[in-house]
C-alpha cells in the first residue's frame, strides 16, 4: 500500500522561492544609458569683438589691408556687424565696410 506524501510526516513541504522581477532584471543586465549627444557648437565666438575692443581700448596704431592691395593706418574708434571707423592721423577719418578688409596688423 502506498502513502499519500503529503500525509507523511518525512518529506518536507517545499514552497517554490523566486526574487522579485525587478531584482532579478537588474542584476542580469547592466542598466543601458543612453548615447551622449555633442554640444552644438556655439554660432558666435565672440573673438572678432574681444579682439577690436582690446584694439580700441589701447588706441592701438593698426595697419589695414584692402581688398585691392591699399594699405591704410590709424587707430580703431568703433565698430560694429558690417564697419570698422578708422581715425587717422596723414588723412581723413574713415568708416570701412569689413568686407571690403583682407587683413589687418598692429603698426610697429
């Protein structure tokens, strides 16, 4: 004759134990972090403007280039998006369109 098992006093009863879902996820996979994204760089540095006001704050002798190889000489007054105003000392104060600069240099 056969004894039912869950009668007996032998055999203990067993209960199933699982972790939870959220402790067993986390230790199976290391967690995913999303890409790091550039910065844009930014649209202005801002270099032209540092450069024309250290220039104008020192009364700086500069000397400017022209598109057609004229060279002109005198110090920075203002500026602003499109002009640079020149005072010079041989000649007439000027207001020069930036576009028409090639380069510019300090005056020794």
């Amino acid at each position: 004759m056969r004894e039912d098992p869950a009668n007996t006093m032998d055999s203990p009863i067993r209960k199933a134990v699982r972790p939870p879902i959220a402790t067993e996820m986390k230790s199976s996979k290391p967690p995913t972090q999303a890409p790091v994204k550039k910065q844009v760089p930014p649209d202005q540095t801002y270099a032209e403007n540092f450069y024309y006001l250290k220039q104008m704050q020192g009364k700086t002798p500069m000397c400017i280039v022209l598109q057609d190889g004229e060279k002109l000489n005198g110090v920075i007054e203002w500026y602003d998006r499109t002009c640079l105003k020149v005072n010079r000392e041989d000649g007439p104060n000027l207001m020069l369109f930036k576009s028409c600069i090639k380069y510019m240099y300090k005056a020794e």
